[in-house]
C-alpha cells in the first residue's frame, strides 16, 4: 500500500496525538501550527484513565510520569469546612503541568516521524481534502484533521453549524512555586498535597481549585462569575482574595504576579465532527466546560481513536464513510461527558463534594484504545 497522507491544523494536545498515531502506523503527518513557536498556554491539568491510556499507547507514560503525581484525595470544602476527602480508588488519575505534557506530546510526535511547522496558519479545507495555507499553498491529503481549537477555520470554512452556551462562571489559571511549609506553617492539619477544591458561594461566588503538579509547582484555578469585575480581575485583586482564602496567601501572593488571563467557560457542539475527508477533534468540535477537567482528555480520546478508525481503512475511497463510523461511535462519550460538565458549571454542585461516582465517572474510567470497549459498554 503507499504511504497515506494526512495534514492536521493545530499542534495542541489533540492535533499532536492524532499526528503521533498515525505516524506510528506508517502515515505521513504534516501538522500546522499557526503560532510562530510550539508552546502551550496555560497552567496545569488534571488527566484521567481516558487520556493516560492513549499516553500509554503512544509510548508517552514514562516521560509524562517523571513531573507529574497522583494526589493522596480530591478534597472539596466549603467555607474551608471539608466535605469529602475521595481518594479515586479505582480510577487512574494524573495531575500536572501543561508544559510538561505538551513536552511529552511533541517528544513523542517527533520520534514518530511528524513533521511540524510552526508559523503556518490553515485558512480553509475541503470535503475532498484540500487544504489551504495563509500562504496560499495548497496541499492534498487522504484526511484532513481540524485540531485547531475552539476557533476551528477548518470548521468554519466547512460552514459546519455550530451551537455555542456561554456560563456565567470563569477561572485565572496560575503555575506557581509548591510553598507547602509555608502553607503547613498556616494550616499544620491540612494535606497539603491533596487536591483541595476551595469554595464560597455565600455571601459571594468564589473558588480556588489547588492542584499540586508534581514536587515543585503548584496549578491554582480562581474560579468567579464572568459580572464578579473584582473577581474576575486580572491581574488578580489580592486582597479580596486572600480576604476570603486566608490559608493560600503565600500561593495567591504568587499568582497576583503573573498577569493571567480570565476565561468565561463555554460549550460548542457541532451538526457534525466529518465533512467527507475531513475530521474535527479536540475544542473545535466539542470545547467544554472544565468542570470534569475532561476538555484534553475527550480531545486525547477522540484523536486516538480516529488515528486507529483511519488506518483500519486500506480503502482510500471508504475514509470518508470510515470517519462518519467513528463519529457514531465516539460521539456520543463526549457529548455526554459535555453535558455533565455543563450541568455541574450550571448548578455549581460539585461544591457538594462526593462527586466522583456513578455515571460521572463515565469518561474518567473510559479506555479508548481497549479494541472491544464498545461491547464491554453494552454487556
Ligand atoms: C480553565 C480551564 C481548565 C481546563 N482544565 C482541564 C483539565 O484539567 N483537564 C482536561 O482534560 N482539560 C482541561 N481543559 C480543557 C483543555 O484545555 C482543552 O480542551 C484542550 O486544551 C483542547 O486541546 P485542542 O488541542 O483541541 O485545542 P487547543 O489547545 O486550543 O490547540 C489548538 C492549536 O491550534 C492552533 N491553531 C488555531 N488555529 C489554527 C489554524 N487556523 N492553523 C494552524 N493552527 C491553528 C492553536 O494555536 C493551538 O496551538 C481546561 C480548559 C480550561 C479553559
């Protein structure tokens, strides 16, 4: 057979996962990257069983586990009263840095023979798998993958119809220095390195989710109502802050450093994820809100999975019924994975803490790369 092509927008988690798979199964990749440096915005993540097994089976575990760790409990408070201390028996979890995951991602595409162009911007795409640069090349491939965010152009030149909801609530995400003496010396009878989920919603809406990333840094969501103008300030107002979390201001004293950024929370849900050739993944067919911390991890997910539905393909001229089979069956993990990640941004509810159990767990404890998961799911 010769060697099958595939052109992908976006080098972010999904677009690097998707080119890393295919690679390994012999394709050759040429991914897109429109900002003039490969980098990652933001500050860390939490990842599930979902993404750390396409890690796994892109040959990523060992990098990714050397800065990354699994916290004792996901603790939530309110009002600095806990409410739960879960320890996730049962389910694989992750915490870390996003640049640390990015590293572990472009590593891994590198070494599987990905070619990667930063400073290229796709304009447009076409059912039948013609791409179109800033530049004004055209290239062609067998697929095309969208994994150019919750902006997609390769979505919108497809004029694919989109859904967008908009939540009243936004975070500030901080990486900042570990400081957990100083924070011990506070609250000696605090676990310092569990994930605690910090909130307040009387008399106002306030939250810190602290997530430990490893030995050294230290990932702080401030979570606020979009009309909260205080709140939701960047860079962010100490005092109100440390005003409400007293016990975190060696950490907010940190984050009132870096000049953040405030995003609203939002969900998109596209008519489709195909248009013949063409496949969409990660935020720019689905971006959701982070309440399940499951954005990257659907993106994982669903790049893995088409990388695997595409090569199964030998028949060129069957991709584009093959990529609407995946759709069908992947889909619908994701939308429901959206949906409860909407109520919870909607309702707030998670700051009743217990909240890892029953069908939320659903995405969490799903493994794409299991062959016969679509059976155990039905059993
Ligand atoms: C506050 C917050 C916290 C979150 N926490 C978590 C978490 O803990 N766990 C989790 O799993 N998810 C989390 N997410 C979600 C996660 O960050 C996203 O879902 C994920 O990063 C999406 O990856 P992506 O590759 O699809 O898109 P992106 O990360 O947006 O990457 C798209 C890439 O495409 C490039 N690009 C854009 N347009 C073009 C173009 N026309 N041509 C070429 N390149 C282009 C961009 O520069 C970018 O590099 C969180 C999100 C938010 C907002």
């Amino acid at each position: 057979m010769t060697t099958r092509h595939a052109e992908i927008a976006g080098a972010g988690f999904a677009g690097l996962t998707a080119a890393t798979a295919l690679a390994q199964r012999g394709w050759s990749v040429r991914v897109h990257e429109k900002a003039p440096e490969l980098r990652t915005e933001g500050a860390g993540i939490v990842l599930w069983n979902n993404s750390l097994q396409v890690l796994d089976a892109i040959g990523a575990t060992h990098d990714l586990m050397s800065k990354s760790m699994t916290p004792p409990a996901y603790e939530t408070r309110m009002n600095n009263v806990i409410r739960s201390q879960e320890t996730l028996d049962g389910i694989s979890w992750r915490t870390l840095t996003r640049p640390h995951l990015f590293a572990t991602l472009l590593y891994a595409a590198r070494e599987a023979g990905v070619e990667i162009v930063a400073g290229s911007t796709v304009r447009s795409a076409t059912a039948d798998g013609e791409v179109t640069l800033a530049s004004g090349e055209k290239a062609t491939a067998d697929v095309v993958i969208g994994a150019d965010g919750v902006g997609s152009a390769v979505r919108d030149s497809l004029a694919i119809p989109l859904e967008r909801q908009r939540s009243r609530d936004g975070i500030t995400r901080f990486l900042v220095p570990r400081r957990k003496e100083q924070l011990q010396a506070l609250e000696p009878d605090t676990e310092w390195d569990n994930v605690i989920d910090f909130w307040n919603l009387e008399p106002r809406v306030l939250r810190v989710l602290y997530t430990p990333a490893n030995d050294d840094e230290l990932y702080i969501a401030l979570m606020a109502p979009a009309d909260d103008a205080a709140g939701s300030r960047v860079p962010i107002d100490l005092e109100l802050w440390t005003s409400v979390f007293p016990q975190l201001a060696p950490v907010l004293e940190a984050a009132a450093t870096v000049p953040g950024k405030y995003y609203g929370y939002q969900t998109t849900r596209v008519e489709s994820w195909t248009r013949g050739r063409v496949a969409l993944i990660g935020d720019a067919a689905h971006a959701m809100c982070p309440a399940l911390a499951q954005g990257a991890g659907c993106a994982m997910q669903n790049a893995w999975t088409l990388a695997v539905a595409a090569d199964e393909t030998s028949d060129a001229a069957a991709l584009p019924a093959a990529l609407e089979r995946w759709e069908q069956h992947e889909r619908p993990f994701t939308d429901r994975c959206q949906d409860r990640s909407q109520h919870y941004a909607d309702t707030r509810e998670m700051a009743n803490g217990n909240q890892f159990s029953g069908d939320v767990v659903e995405t969490a404890l799903y493994n794409p790369t299991d062959p016969r998961r679509h059976e155990v799911q039905h059993a």
